[in-house]
C-alpha cells in the first residue's frame, strides 16, 4: 500500500481500512500460531501498512 494512496483517502475510509488491516492481522497471527501460514512475510507487510496508516492519522490530528 502506497503512502500517496492512503493520504488522499478521508479519515472515514483510513479508520475502515484500519479495521481491515487488523482483522487481516489477526487472522494470519492465527494462522501463524496453528502452523498454515506459509508466507510469513505476509506478518510484516500488513504491520507495517498498519503503521502507514496510523501516521497519517497522527499527522491529521496534529494539524488540527
């Protein structure tokens, strides 16, 4: 997920694809726990575009 991307989105649809990204989270940490997951890099894409999206949130709050 690109930054450019996630900065012309609203603060409604990064609060949703928040919420996505950790259900996603928790799924594969689940399926990293019972041993399916076969691409563990998966784990640190999404920790990683959850971290993106919690920057712009924070910058969006600052400049209020």
């Amino acid at each position: 997920m690109k930054v450019s991307d996630l900065r012309q989105k609203n603060d409604e649809d990064l609060a949703k694809e928040l919420l996505d990204l950790r259900k996603a989270q928790f799924s594969l940490r689940m399926q990293l726990a019972t041993q399916q997951l076969s691409n563990t890099s998966q784990v640190g894409k999404l920790r990683k575009d959850i971290a993106r999206i919690k920057t712009i949130q924070q910058e969006r709050a600052t400049e209020k």
